[in-house]
C-alpha cells in the first residue's frame, strides 16, 4: 500500500476567502462541461470563495442580471454528473467581439466582484477571454471615467484572472492530449459503427460515415482506428492524387477475401491535396461507379454531441474543474492565463496564448498544404494515431515485406478484458509488416503447453476490434509447473518471441519464465507484457487494458440497478430519498470503486489500500444523512469486493438501512462479471491497438539485437520486459524491476497514482480532507516535438 510521503504538498493553505470565481460554457457543447462546472463550483464553495454560474457564455456576461450571473450554491450542481450539454447554456456572442460589448461585460463582473474567471470552451472562447483579461484595466479605467464604477472599486478590481478549460468534442486544441467532451463523441461514433456493421454485414454493403471535428480529423482517425475501418479521409493528411483507384482497389481486394462489408469514414474537413473537399457522397458516388457495391451514406451530425458523458469525460473533467480553481488561488498580477490540459495521465498548466497560437499554426499549415508538418503540429499522439492506422489498414504486398523468419507467438492470460482482441490484432498486422511469422496460442500457457498453437494471418484478425472478451481464449493457469512441456511446443514451433497479454497472473508468468531461463535456453528470447485486466492492479503501469469498459460498465449499471451509477440516481430523483450500495470487482485493488466512484459522484468508495473501521462507517452514514435531510434526493456508496472481510456489503447495506431510518432507505447490488464483459470502449480499442503496436516494433528491435551465430539468444533482464503508461510516458521495464514494487499477497502495486484522487472525491461529496498538490502548480511550456519514448496519449 502507498505509503505517506513528508514530500507531499497539501492545498490547506490556499482559502478563497474573498474571492469571487465564476464560470461559464461558451461555443459548442461538449459532453462532460457539466462535470467541469460541478467541480469548479464545489472546489471553489470548499475553499471560501463565492462562485457565479454565468448562463448562456458571453451573452450572459454582456447583458448582465440577476438572471445570467447568478450565485451557485453546493446543491445547484446537484445531480448534473451524468448529464450531457451544458445546463447553465452556451452561446456564441458577436457583442463580446467588440469593445463596447466587453465594457458591459466588464462592469456586469465588478458589480458582482468577480475576477477570477474559469471559461469552458474551444480556442474561439479562451482567445476572447486573454484578450478580455488585456483590456481589463482599460475597461475599468473607462467605467471610471464614465462615473459607473468608483476609483476604489477599481483599485480593488484591478486584475482579472483567467483559468480555461478546453471543452471540445473535435479534439482541436493544441496543448492537451484529449478535450473534454472527445471521448463521449468517440463512443457515439462507435456505437453507430457498431450497429451499422450487423447490417451492412447482412446486406454486403459499403458504409460511408461522415463524422464531425471541423478542420480537425481525430474523431474520424480514431474512430477509424476504434473499428478498423478500411479507408479514412482526414483534413490534416489529405490522400494523394489518384487516390480513388487505391481506394477502390483496397475495397475489393478486402471482399475479395471475403469480407461482406466495407467501412469508410470522412471527416467533414476532408479535402484533396488541391483544397478541394471529399465529401460522403462524393465518396459514395466514386464507390458505385468504380464497384458497383451497394453503398449508404450515414451523416453522424449532432448526436456525436449528445448522450451522456463517458466515465473518462467526467472524470478529466472533474480533475480538470479542481485543478483550474487551484490555479486560480495561486495566481497573481503577473500570471499569463493559462489552460488546464491533459498530458499523459497528468493534469497540466500551460499558458493559454502559447496553446492557441499552436493551434493556429496548424490550420495555417494546412492552407499552405504544408501537410506533413500539420501531422506534427497536432501533436505526437495524432501522429502516432495516424502511423498506427496506416500500418493496419494498409497490407503491402508480399514482394515488398521485409523476410525476418522470426516466429512470434501471443498469448492472453488470465481473466478477459475488453480490448484484448485489439492488441491481439494490433500485433499480429504489425507482425506480419515487420516480416514475422505469427502464431496465435489458444487458452493461454495451458493452450501452450498442449500444443494449441496455429499461425495467424492478417486476415484471420479482420473485425476483432470491436469484439469483446479474448477471441484467443485466456485461462489462469501459470507456466511454472509445465515449463518442461512449454519447452518443447517451443522448440517444436520455433518461437524465437513471445508477446503476453494478460493482467497480474500474466505478470507472475513473465517473472516464471524469467527465472526458468537458468534451465530452459529456450527461454532465452524476447518476451514483452502487455497490461489487460479490468481490476488494473499490475505494477509498472497506471492504466491497464480494459480498465476504461469496465468504469463505464459501472457508471452505466449504478445509472439502472438490474440493468446497466447514474440511472440509479435517476430512479431515486423525484421520489423518496435513497442510497444505493454497489460492490465492484478489482480484487483488492480499489481502482474500480475510487474512479468509478468519482465518475459517478459517490459519497463514499471503500477499498482495501484505505483502511476504514465502524467509526468511518458511522461518520459516512452521519454525514449522508445530513446531506438528505436537506434537499439531496439520493446518495451513492461503492465497496470494492475485497476491501474488508468483515464489513461486507450485505452489513454496510443493513448499517446505513437502520442508521438511516426516517431519513432515506437503501437498495444494493453486485455487479459482478458484467464488469468484464461487452464491447470495449474506444479508449481500450485504441489504448490496446496502439502499445500492441509499439510493443511488436520493441520486440523487432530485440529480435534484430539477440540474433547471433544463426539463432536468438536473449538472457538480460531487459529483454523481458512490462509496456506500460507511467505518468507522462509509454516505458518497457524489465519484469525482474518491477518485484520490489509489488505486493504478491494481495496482489497489487505497493504504490498506485489513483489514491491521489480519492480526496477529490471527498471534496466533491462535502467532506474535509487533505487533497495533494505536489504535481500541481508549476505552469510549463508547450513542447513541439516531445521525445519518441514520451507518446504519452493515455486518452488515445
């Protein structure tokens, strides 16, 4: 368990008292917008400060009234988690454009003593809040002058802060690995794609889908990556000329093979090298001209805006929310205005103008046709994304394959986790590009040891993606009992590398066959683990394979009790007061119950890794029922499955059911292994496909390395290697490293990066506690070209 670090630093000290903070949406909508004002608002109540809804964006700050700036109190958020759009509005307004505009709008803030600002929106509204913030003492002065304000109101007045927050589904913005409101729009798209392929497969139909994202392709380019789709067009990447025979000949090459359908996404910026847009019919027209095949035309539109947040959206949100209220405590005269972006799995200040300028290069590059530095500038992930598709989408003839002669076999290990058959197909394509001989292995090392091992073609992996579970079969049975027969399937089918898929139990196999090469030459190869499980409990890495699904599964279900915690909340809202006890999967790793439950706005989340005895018990049910006695209709309360062996769910169930008599009853339930199981989220589809393909390129590179004297002969703690996303950066670390870092009792890392939210949590849902800033408060630099190991995209 994590230890208390002397190192850490707490916000104790940081009060709003005095402070005025207000918020507001501005531009489009974005899914997960009102997490961010729910987190803005009660981190600012927490801290002292007064804090104002601003309704309807600028529009609200221009006219003014007790009606569009309005004070929040802790309630007013209320229920607001799970609900997409923005409640408090968004407008585009052409007054706050002009300078008589911004003077209303600034006597309409000094009236109510505001000057901290947290603005939600796209570069459009950050840009109009920086230059808002430059003219703010010449505003003042003008108001002054104009006998509307008071010289000391002024003074008192004199510096507005601004702190922003990219809320975007077109993913645009430069600076941040993902805006929020992006991964929401990616779970509409797939979830269309999904249901378009049952019939497109029933009927051999092509399906030409036009998604949204401006002058920005990600949504089309991911969500290509998300279901494997044959052909992409993006704005960024425009497709060289005669494109149209490549394309065709990619789709009948494809049914050729016998696939009963085709999948082409355009974004709907696509254009050609000449400028000119490709649009969905344009492409649907080329297909049935050229082919002849029966094709459909799908025009997304505004559903990708709509529906409820993903649980990654409201909880980049909510860390997003707390962080820029952090800021604005911090800030002073001198600070630039920052935004508040996500790098990795780390919340970032980076100072506003610099982002935007960036953001600008990009469409500049883009009129100049300077393409492949537009790549560049969207940033390594985008880059990485769009090589990843390429080499996935695109097989090179036989004749232009490089000939390695190296068999690789993959493996999945211990329980399912969706996206698993991503990575499986990630690393069988990357394979067969790199020139291996692939070899898929059935029912993990059990599989192995009994010879179930065939080799995979590149077709044979065709529209695992979107599948969920393991196609390959995993079981948890460990290597070290049968390393003799292991041994010789082998030798027997000469495998030279080995890629394991796996949670924990994967892990321990890592480490088994590790130590068997003192005995076993033929363990003496490359061997690389990629992290799966949805309790994600593995060292060495913070995000696992399928931990994504398994939240959204959670928020779903605690949303309807029986059926998929948002539509339980719903169920209780406008009835009688309820709480609901929900037991989680993980183990003992409280992952699950301390995410899921800040995604799902949880009064209490009960895990392993934080001790809790009767007397935290009775303070939570004490302090929820003060919470219902006032206008709060429901409560919510997670356990982890193993998070105490004696205060098991049915007694926290029939502790807050006496304890809370007259004030709300309970309902509980488990959720079980519907945790584990559905189609991946387009996070782990692409999370999944993307370390599989880095992961197959390190084992290329080991193969090439080892290869002495007519064989393979890898021995070094570093040919065995863990791919994980540690903070900022995708790492390989040898498995051997990872053992002092590791609890093999329970079964889970001695220290784990998502503690650090469950105080949020807590704040969140009205306790006093100590939340740590360590990793906040220093305002960096946009980096242009970042290290290649730094890929970092954990968002994708």
């Amino acid at each position: 368990m994590a230890q208390p670090d002397s190192k850490k630093v707490f916000f104790e000290n940081l009060t709003g008292a005095g402070k005025a903070i207000a918020v507001l949406t501005s531009g489009g909508d974005a899914q997960g917008m009102n997490a961010a004002v729910r987190a803005v608002v009660r981190m600012g109540i927490y801290v002292g400060a007064k804090v104002y809804f601003i309704r309807e964006g600028y529009q609200g700050m221009v006219d003014g009234g007790e009606d569009n700036i309005k004070e929040a109190t802790w309630e007013s958020v209320s229920s607001m988690l799970q609900v997409g759009g923005t409640v408090i509005g968004s407008a585009r307004c052409k007054e706050f454009r002009s300078h008589e505009g911004r003077l209303r709008a600034a006597h309409h803030l000094v009236e109510k003593g505001i000057t901290n600002l947290c603005v939600i929106g796209g570069d459009g509204s950050l840009t109009g809040a920086n230059l808002f913030r430059e003219e703010w003492s010449g505003l003042l002065a003008e108001l002054v002058e104009q006998g509307l304000i008071s010289q000391d109101s002024s003074q008192k007045h004199s510096a507005l802060h601004i702190v922003g927050m990219v809320g975007s589904i077109d993913n645009d913005f430069c600076g941040t690995d993902m805006t929020i409101g992006t991964d929401s729009a990616l779970h509409r798209i797939i979830e269309v794609v999904d249901a378009i392929m049952t019939t497109a497969q029933s009927h051999q139909r092509t399906f030409v889908l036009e998604v949204m994202g401006r002058h920005c392709g990600y949504l089309a380019l991911v969500s290509a990556l998300a279901c494997g789709a044959d052909w992409v067009l993006i704005p960024e990447m425009p497709p060289e000329d005669g494109w149209e025979d490549k394309m065709c000949q990619k789709l009948s090459a494809t049914r050729s093979r016998g696939t009963r359908l085709n999948i082409i996404i355009v974004a709907e910026g696509a254009i050609d090298r000449h400028g000119k847009p490709i649009t969905s019919s344009i492409v649907k027209d080329l297909v049935v001209k050229c082919l002849g095949f029966d094709t459909r035309v799908t025009i997304l539109g505004h559903v990708q805006r709509g529906g409820t947040p993903s649980a990654f959206d409201r909880i980049l949100a909510s860390r997003m929310g707390v962080e820029a209220v952090m800021a604005l405590l911090e800030t002073t005269a001198n600070t630039p205005a920052c935004v508040v972006s996500l790098c990795g799995n780390q919340s970032v200040r980076l100072p506003l103008m610099e982002c935007v300028q960036m953001t600008q290069e990009v469409q500049k590059a883009m009129d100049e046709k300077k393409f492949e530095e537009a790549v560049k500038l969207r940033g390594r992930s985008f880059e990485n994304n769009l090589r990843t598709y390429k080499l996935l989408a695109h097989r090179k003839p036989e004749s232009e394959l490089p000939v390695s002669n190296f068999n690789v076999a993959i493996l999945n290990v211990g329980a399912p986790a969706a996206g698993m058959n991503a990575a499986v197909r990630s690393a069988v394509r990357v394979g067969i590009s790199e020139g291996h001989k692939m070899f898929a292995v059935s029912d993990g090392f059990e599989g192995l040891y009994k010879g179930q091992i065939k080799e995979i073609k590149w077709a044979d992996v065709g529209g695992w993606t979107g599948q969920g579970g393991s196609l390959l079969g995993t079981k948890r049975t460990l290597p070290a009992k049968h390393v003799d027969k292991i041994a010789e399937q082998m030798r027997l089918h000469n495998i030279n590398a080995l890629l394991v898929i796996g949670g924990f139990e994967a892990f321990e196999c890592l480490l088994q066959l590790y130590d068997a090469r003192a005995t076993h030459e033929d363990f003496c190869i490359p061997m690389c683990m990629l992290p799966a499980t949805i309790s994600n409990n593995v060292p060495g890495t913070d995000l696992s394979i399928g931990a994504d699904t398994a939240l959204n599964a959670i928020v779903e279900c605690v949303w309807c009790v029986c059926q998929t915690c948002d539509r339980i909340k719903q169920s209780a809202s406008g009835t009688k007061r309820r709480v609901f006890i929900i037991e989680t999967m993980g183990g003992y790793c409280g992952y699950l119950a301390s995410v899921g439950g800040l995604a799902a706005g949880a009064d209490a989340a009960y895990i392993y890794e934080e001790p809790f005895d009767i007397r935290d018990l009775q303070s939570n049910v004490e302090h929820l029922t003060e919470k219902m006695k006032t206008s709060i209709q429901r409560g919510l309360v997670l356990r982890n499955e193993n998070s105490n062996e004696n205060y098991t769910t049915d007694f926290i169930y029939q502790l807050y059911s006496e304890e809370g008599r007259g004030v709300f009853d309970c309902r509980k339930n488990v959720l079980g292994h519907m945790q584990q199981g559905g189609a991946p989220s387009p996070f782990d589809r692409n999370f999944g496909t993307k370390i599989s393909a880095k992961a197959m390129q390190w084992i290329t590179k080991k193969l090439t390395e080892t290869f002495r004297q007519g064989r393979v002969f890898a021995n070094t703690e570093d040919s065995c290697c863990l791919l994980g996303m540690r903070r900022r950066n995708l790492v390989f670390q040898p498995v051997v490293q990872l053992k002092d870092d590791t609890d093999f009792v329970h079964r889970i890392p001695k220290e784990q990066w998502w503690l650090k939210l469950r105080p949020l949590m807590k704040i969140l849902a009205k306790y006093r506690t100590s939340y740590d800033v360590s990793d906040s408060g220093q305002l960096e630099h946009v980096v242009r070209n970042r290290p290649k190991e730094s890929d970092a995209s954990v968002a994708m």
